[in-house]
C-alpha cells in the first residue's frame, strides 16, 4: 500500500469459554500493545470444540472488539483440539516441488483423515543431504468452516486459521528468545483442552492436544459438594471468602484427583515425546504454563512437585511494550494467562502487514 494507514491484523482466541482479542503493533523485534479484550462465552456454545451456537459466539466476537477499541478488519485466529493434527514427519532429501507433488501421499499415512474431509498444510523443518524433515498440520474442513462463519458474522475477516499450539509457540518465542539448546514444554490449560508443544529452541518437536482442562476442576467441585458454578469457580481459583465458607478438607482430595489427572496426561506426552524423539537424551527442561486452567490455585507447584521440573506462569507481554495509561496493570496481570494464544496470533498479524 503506497498511501494510507496499513490495515491492522488483530489475534483472535475463540476458546470453549472464552473469546479473546489482542492487536499488536511495530516490528518483531519492538512490539506494542494496541489493543486487548477479553469476554466470556454463553454456557455451551462451543462443546467439544465445535461452535453449537453461531450466534453466539459471533455476537460475543463483536462484543470484546467493539467494547475494546478492536478496530483491525482483519484476524488471524486458530484452532485446536480432535480435529487438528500436526506430526512430524522424516522424508528422504527431495526437492521443494518433489514434496508438493507427493505431499498427499505422505499425509495419507500419518493423518487419521480422509484427505477429502481436510485442509492441510505443511512446513520443512530442516533440509540437508540425509534427510526432509517436515511437520504436517491438517485440520477438519467442517471445523474450519464454522470458525470462519462465525468470524465473518461478527464483521472481521480471517485471513489466516493457524493451530493454536503453534501460536503458543509464536507467543513464546517473542517474549523468551530461547537458545537452541533450550527444550521447554508450553502447556495451554484452557476449560476443555490442554495444548503441549515441546518446543527446543524455536523447533516445535511434538505436539498433543488432550481433552482435560480447567471445566474438569469446576465440575468436580460442584459435583461432590453441591456448589453452584460460581461458587465452584471462585473456590477453584483460590479466593479466599469463598474458601472459608467451604471445608478445606473437602476440597483438597477433589482438587488433587484432577491435579494428578492433569500430571498424568503431561508425563504420557513426554514419555510419546521421549519414545519418538531422534536423541533419546533430550530431556524437558522446564514447563511454561498458560491458559485459563493455570490460574488454579497452587497447580504449577503441584505440577512441579509431580513431574520434578520447574514449572512458571508464561509472561505473554514480558517483551511487549504495554503503556500503563492505556491499560490497567492489575486488569492485565488478571487475565494475563488466558491472553498467550491471542499473542502468539497477533504475532501471526504482525508479520502479515
């Protein structure tokens, strides 16, 4: 564009109970904060991942950009969960087109899809004499459709659908500048998913969505002590007056059933991680938590205690410029956690312009 303002490409999260927005400005290496929002969803409207609501979850879309200031035309949002897959794959060397040709082919043995029902994309990881190595991404056309409507009721246009456990991964790398020697685990609790990338250095070497997140801490509580779901979230989170009202002794063991639920499922992916990986040697060497999930009360220590690894609350704006005046520090410091993915995409927007 020769004249005029660029169009501003905005991140857009649309979780299982929440919608949230962030627009980011300037180059990679010094971005700003723009814009935020953050609203909740109507119970249900997104059930396992597929919208049952479209109203909804668009009139929500509309509601957190226009309540914050979201002006961008454009999104780029993603998605997660049974209907995304992503390996890594291995190929003997061949040429760029040599791949597009038998790209298909290649998908048709990894991907559990009929390729028809899909849309796929690919990326070349690493080249070199012995070896193509690629990640393959494909996800369930009807999934993607509906995302797409909904965004484009709401009034924005979705130029990219990226998978969120890889914009967690821009989110890291922007904020952490990971050396290649790095093997960090990002885990995203969100209210029905869990999103794991391993990550060494800026290479994403396995991924795994799994169906537990923080509604499963929510539920037990309401379930066995006969809580409203108000009652149990505040209970979940740690505030202190809904705490008092309750019996520590009652809740402890039902947290600690999910907390060792949750621990399980981390130490399944890494012994995949580890039964797959080339150099067997390479160990996880911390874990960086995000999503609503990991507001729980005490769950990094315990996560920690659990798989005996360092575990801290990823900083989705630790590199980002944010003027205090524009946005308040202790609202941002509240739903910091939820906002990783919605970064990691307005990354993605960033290096569109």
């Amino acid at each position: 564009m020769l004249f005029g303002k660029k169009k501003g490409v905005a991140g857009l999260d649309v979780g299982s109970s929440s919608v949230k927005v962030v627009e980011l400005d300037g180059k990679l290496s010094n971005l700003s904060l723009v814009g935020l929002g953050f609203e909740n969803l109507p119970d249900d409207s997104i059930v396992d991942g597929q919208i049952m609501e479209m109203n909804a979850v668009s009139e929500t879309i509309q509601d957190v950009c226009r309540n914050h200031q979201i002006n961008a035309p454009n999104v780029v949002t993603g998605v997660s969960g049974h209907s995304v897959i992503v390996k890594n794959i291995v190929l003997p060397p061949m040429s760029r087109d040599e791949l597009e040709e038998s790209i298909d082919w290649h998908a048709e043995e990894h991907i559990p899809f009929d390729l028809s029902d899909v849309s796929l994309d690919y990326h070349i990881t690493d080249q070199n004499t012995n070896a193509t190595s690629v990640v393959i991404a494909a996800c369930k056309r009807e999934r993607i459709d509906s995302l797409k409507q909904a965004v484009q009721l709401a009034g924005k246009a979705p130029v990219v659908i990226d998978i969120d456990t890889f914009a967690l991964q821009n989110c890291y790398e922007i904020n952490y500048q990971p050396d290649a020697s790095q093997v960090v685990a990002l885990l995203n609790i969100g209210a029905s998913t869990m999103n794991v990338n391993i990550v060494q250095g800026i290479n994403s070497v396995f991924t795994r969505d799994i169906t537990v997140g923080g509604s499963q801490f929510t539920d037990i509580l309401q379930r066995n002590l006969g809580l409203s779901y108000q009652q149990a979230e505040a209970i979940k989170r740690g505030v202190s007056e809904a705490k008092a009202e309750m019996d520590e002794k009652a809740i402890e063991p039902l947290m600690n059933n999910v907390t060792e639920m949750v621990a399980m499922e981390i130490q399944k992916t890494f012994d995949f991680y580890r039964a797959t990986a080339e150099d067997s040697g390479v160990q996880v060497q911390k874990i960086l938590i995000s999503g609503g999930g990991s507001k729980l009360a005490g769950l990094a220590e315990d996560i920690s205690r659990k798989l005996e690894l360092p575990v801290e609350v990823l900083d989705p704006f630790r590199q980002i410029k944010v003027d205090t005046r524009k946005f308040d520090p202790d609202y941002l410091s509240e739903i910091m956690p939820e906002m990783a993915v919605a970064v990691g995409l307005a990354v993605r927007g960033v290096e569109l312009r």
